[in-house]
C-alpha cells in the first residue's frame, strides 16, 4: 500500500524523519562543539600550568577562557591552585568528585567527560570536565582540572529543539494540507470529466441513433422524419447550452471572468426581469408575484448583468421544477445587506441535498428526469461570490423553496 495512503505508515514516516533531524541537529549543536573544546582544553591546561609554576597566574584565565573552576596539582596530588566560581564554595566541597580522576591523570591518563551539576542537583545543570596531565620528557610533573558550565550550549539544543519541532509539524502540517488540497483538486477534476463524459454520452448516443436511422432510410414516413429531425435539433441545442455552461463556469473559476461594481438603478435591474418573465410565467400557467418594493430600493453597489444572470438562472429553476398552477414570487427584505429572494411553492428540495445543489453536476434523484446540465446554480454561486456577495437556499419539501441573494446598497 502506498505511504501517502496510508495515515499510520505516513505519520511513521513523518516521525522518523522528525527523529534523524533532531538526532543530527543535537550532534551539530552540542555534541561536535563539546568534542572541539577537547584541544582547546589542553592548550588551556598548559597556560595555566606554565603561569602556576611561574607564580603569575593571571586572574581574568578563569573568566577569559570560561572556566567556573580551575585546579591544579603536583605530581604528589598536592593542591597548588584553586579557582571556583562560587564564592562560598572550598575545594573540599569537590575532593570526592576530582577524587575518581585525579590519580588517573598523575598517571599520565587524559579524561574529558560530561557529568551532572555537583552544587546543583538538577538534570538540567551540566559540567564539561578535563583532566589533563602535564608531562615533561616522559614524566608526569602534575594535573590541570578545568570545569565549565555547558548551560549554554544545552540552552541553545533546548531552544532550537523546541524551535525546530514547531518549525518541523508545522511544516509537515502545511505540506499535509496542500497534499490533501491537490488530492481534493484532482479528485474534483477526475469527476468533473466523468460528469461530462456521462452527460455527453447519451444525448450523443441518442443523435448517433436517430441520425442511423434516418441515414439507412429506416424511417419512412414524413411526420416520424420531422419527429426524428426535431429531437436531433433539441439534443443539439442542449449540448450546445451545456458546453456554454461548461465555459462560463471554467471561466469564472479561473479568475477569467471579473466583474466591475457601480451604481444600479433597482428600477432598470428587475424591470428587466418583470419584462422578460411575466409573459414566460403566463404561458407555462404558472403565477409570478413581484414585491413592489424591489422598485423603490435604494442604488445598489453591484453589477447589473452579474445580478440578472444569477436571477435568470434562478427563476428559470422555478419554472422546470414549479407544476402548473404553482406560483413563484420575486420578493426582497430591506437591510444591510438588502436580500433578494426567488420564494416558489414547487417539490422543495430533500434536505440531504440541499448543501449539494450548489455543486457542479449535482441534480436530486427527485428531479434528475428534467432537462438541464446540473450547472446553473454552480455558475450562480460563483458569480455571487465574484461580487462578495452570499447566495443560499432553504427548502422544505412539499411546501417549496426559497433562495436569498445579498446585494449590498451604494
């Protein structure tokens, strides 16, 4: 099974990856600079040990090399200098931990390890400790101690770790969420073809059918031949308006198609819309009320052809799916913003479609038998929020439903 499909095997993967980082990034940052300190210290241990002997052991060594702690001994293991950074600390109060090293350095043995904090108790205190012997042809002539403090080092590993996890999931979180937005997107696009394919096929079939027939002198009989001949003009058409669909919503996805905001006349806007459907309204037997108050709005701040295209779209749903008799109504609610509702008493739509009807394709199994491409209220939606503005619904079913469109006033 692929890694990018399987959440476990990913977020293993993902952990993983988060480990070897932290791994490589605390040997950068603590251990490689620790490990580079090991020369220094020698070098280190030779001045002070020149300088003790000479009696000119300089005060700013401890403080100029950032040493918390300095001690120095002869070959008998006798103490011949001192330096600890806490001034109510004596050298007894560290005997027992220089005790375990201090022989096997006068022996000649290098030590360079990292212990806990002696005054300190806490695993968050650390101390860098070499022991070097000094030597003269062969003989060890004494043993130079250097403690430091390693707070800051183990400062900085906890500030980046702490920097670097955030950095890390945030990351993982931001590549995640573009993964599954690009999954989403083809997804989308997969089954935007498949859509089209299927609702190109049949009418495609059906025109390939009829053509057949008429071609192979099949039909006979001039009436059916009209008949044959219409249905291919009506399956043409169809095509033909879904495929300008089809371009429109393209277009208005892409960002293609924008539209520019200016004052409109209320009055222009839906006498437009009372002019072209009153008539269609009659014809179908279908009644169509108008709020009179739609004429007396104050100017809108939008785009009238933006605005008529989205109630085109929705008066011409109310007339597919409204039966005659029924009637629609073209209503508005006064406000900031104003609303402009398309109300009708048709089916209504089930509720488990209603959060779909907005998709492309989408058609309720209810109302699947009637013409259309499933992409009107898809273009509506999107031209509403060219205008940034909000296009809803609300349906019950059997009683009918209602569509609000926002239009903000100048």
């Amino acid at each position: 099974m692929p890694i990018r499909n399987n959440r476990f095997l990913r977020g293993l993967f993902l952990f993983l990856l988060y480990l070897a980082g932290a791994i490589i990034s605390f040997f950068f940052i603590a251990i490689l600079p620790i490990l580079g300190k090991e020369t220094a210290d020698i070098r280190h241990a030779e001045t002070v040990w020149d300088e003790t002997i000479s009696g000119e052991i300089s005060e700013s060594v401890p403080w100029r090399n950032q040493y918390s702690r300095i001690f120095v001994f002869d070959r008998e293991g006798k103490l011949l200098y001192w330096y600890i950074a806490e001034p109510e600390r004596t050298p007894e109060d560290l005997e027992k931990y220089l005790e375990k090293w201090r022989s096997n350095v006068l022996k000649g043995k290098k030590i360079f390890t990292v212990t806990g904090d002696q005054f300190r108790k806490n695993f968050l205190y650390l101390w860098l400790t070499s022991g070097t012997p000094i030597s003269d042809n062969g003989s060890v002539l004494g043993a130079v101690f250097l403690i430091q403090d390693i707070q800051i080092i183990q400062n900085a590993v906890i500030y980046f770790l702490l920097l670097y996890t955030v950095g890390f999931w945030a990351c993982a979180l931001f590549i995640h969420r573009y993964q599954r937005r690009k999954q989403q997107l083809e997804d989308a696009q997969r089954q935007y073809i498949d859509n089209i394919t299927h609702q190109l096929k049949n009418p495609i079939a059906t025109i390939s059918a009829l053509t057949e027939s008429l071609s192979d002198g099949m039909v006979t009989d001039p009436a059916k031949q009209q008949m044959y001949y219409g249905r291919i003009l009506n399956e043409t058409q169809n095509q033909t308006h879904m495929i300008k669909e089809i371009l429109e919503l393209s277009r208005l996805q892409s960002g293609e198609k924008q539209f520019q905001k200016s004052a409109v006349d209320p009055k222009e806007l839906f006498g437009r819309i009372v002019d072209r459907y009153s008539a269609i309204f009659e014809y179908s037997e279908l009644t169509f009320e108008v709020d009179e108050e739609l004429f007396s709005l104050p100017k809108l701040h939008t785009n009238e052809e933006a605005v008529y295209q989205i109630l085109e779209i929705l008066l011409d749903n109310a007339l597919k799916y409204v039966q005659s008799g029924g009637t629609v109504r073209l209503l508005c609610q006064q406000g900031d913003p104003i609303n402009i509702m398309v109300s009708d008493n048709g089916p209504g739509i089930p509720e488990k479609d209603q959060q779909h009807i907005f998709e492309r394709f989408y058609r309720s199994s209810e109302q699947s038998e009637k013409n259309g491409s499933g992409l009107g209220l898809a273009i509506a939606i999107e031209i509403a929020g060219k205008l940034k503005e909000d296009l809803s619904v609300k349906s019950t079913p059997g009683s009918g439903t209602d569509f609000y469109l926002t239009i903000h006033a100048e």
